[in-house]
C-alpha cells in the first residue's frame, strides 16, 4: 500500500525482527529520540542507504567524460552531474 505524506508517497511494509531489536526501538521511542517505531526504522534505513551509496564509486570512460565536456558545462553543471 502506498500512502501520500507530503510530497513524498510511502510505502508501507511489513518487516520481521528479533524480539530484542523491538525492545530496543521501544526504548529508544520511550526515551523521546524517536516518535515511534516507523519514524526510527525510516532513519535507520535512510542511514544505512546514503552510507552505502555513499561508497559506490563510479568510473567514467573517457567516452563519458568527452561527451560531457563536449556540451561546455558551466562548473556549476558540472558539480550537479557529478554530484554524489
């Protein structure tokens, strides 16, 4: 099911985990750092997701870069392409 929230559609699902990892969420959301379960488990998974593209790197042919450079980029556009 997704559901509109602001602009940004969510998608809700259902996810298995230990009885620990609950306890500890749910002390985590007693103690006020998170809303409830889903506004820590979102975190958690953006978290994980920006570390992890955070460390694919990506090599360019020349091909790539000559085409590129071909369009004389500002550097402006060019730190917005190759932006990570």
């Amino acid at each position: 099911m997704t559901k509109q929230k602001g602009r940004n559609p969510i998608k809700i699902i259902s996810v298995r985990i230990p009885e620990f990892v609950d306890k500890q969420i749910e002390a985590l959301v007693e103690l006020g750092l998170f809303k409830d379960r889903s506004d820590f488990i979102n975190y958690a998974l953006q978290k994980i997701l920006f570390e992890m593209f955070d460390k694919i790197i990506i090599y360019l042919s020349e091909d790539v870069v000559e085409l590129v450079l071909s369009q004389n980029p500002t550097p402006l556009q060019l730190r917005r392409s190759f932006k990570r």
